[in-house]
C-alpha cells in the first residue's frame, strides 16, 4: 500500500511537471536573454494537413504576407491545422483562431472554436500548437487566424485560410 502511494506521488509529479512546461511554453533550456528591442514582427505560419478517406495526404502552408488562402476539403477526409511562429529575439505569445461558418438562408452563422493562447514565461525563439478539425459539415468552412506577439509587443497576424467542406 504504501509502495503504491509513493508510485502515485511520482507520477503526479511527472505529470505536473510536464503540464507546467507545456502550459509555461518553455523550460529553462529554451529561455532566450531577454532582448531591448526588435525591428521585426514574429513570423506566422499555418500548415493544413488533409488526409483523405483513401489515405492521401496532401499538405498546405500558409504563411503571412500571402493571399488569404482557400481549400476545398472533401467528405469524410481529417484535417489538422498547426500554428506556429518565430522569432529570433524570443516570443511571448501564440493566438490561434478557428471560426466555422455555416450558410443560413442569406446570411452566415459563426461558432467560435474554443482554442487557449500559447503563452511563454520567458523569450523563446518558437510556438507552436497543433489543433484536429472536427465537428465540420459538408457545406460549412472553416475560418483559421493567427495572431503572435514577440518579446517586445510587436505582433504578426495571418491573413486568413478558409478550409471549405463538400
């Protein structure tokens, strides 16, 4: 009994640790010296993988300063959205965004998909988050964002990717 508790005890730690540094965004090998300035917005990238009901996979990147980019995705095929950002001078924060769209009559109705922040107790020089699509109807798109601040307040936005489902 007492064994058991103590194999309890150790993996409650294990476990807590981890979700700090997972929840922290970095550890104390991954802290960058903490700069004055930077003359640069972090750098933001989606990638978009499709893998298709017969198995193909097909990957898609999107990265800011490109046109707003748009997808069809057949029926029946998983999709994972990765976001992630750069910045050699060290990043505070990652704000992924993800909105389905629906058409109703003549107008459009949103839901908002629940996503929390990725944000970092120290500079670090990348995030990045990795988010399945699910719950998406034939007919209904999906709209991904992004939204990144470096060290020093500056931010990087994406223009917006548009997963369209058939």
């Amino acid at each position: 009994m007492r064994r058991d508790l103590a194999t309890l005890s150790a993996i409650a730690a294990v476990i807590g640790v981890a979700l700090s540094l997972v929840l922290g965004g970095c550890g104390p090998t991954d802290c960058l010296p903490e700069p004055e300035m930077d003359a640069t917005p972090p750098e933001v990238n989606v990638t978009v993988t499709v893998t298709s009901s017969n198995g193909t996979t097909r990957t898609i990147e999107h990265a800011a300063g490109d046109a707003p980019l748009s997808v069809d995705i057949s029926s029946g095929s998983s999709v994972s959205v990765t976001y992630s950002t750069v910045d050699s001078s060290g990043l505070r924060s990652l704000s992924p965004g993800m909105t389905i769209h629906e058409t109703v009559g003549v107008g459009v109705e949103r839901r908002s998909v629940r996503i929390e922040p990725v944000r970092s107790e120290c500079p670090v020089a990348s995030l990045s988050l990795r988010r399945e699509v699910r719950g998406v109807r034939p007919g209904e798109s999906v709209v991904v964002t992004m939204v990144a601040e470096n060290w020093v307040g500056d931010i990087g936005t994406l223009e917006s990717a548009t997963l369209r489902y058939r």
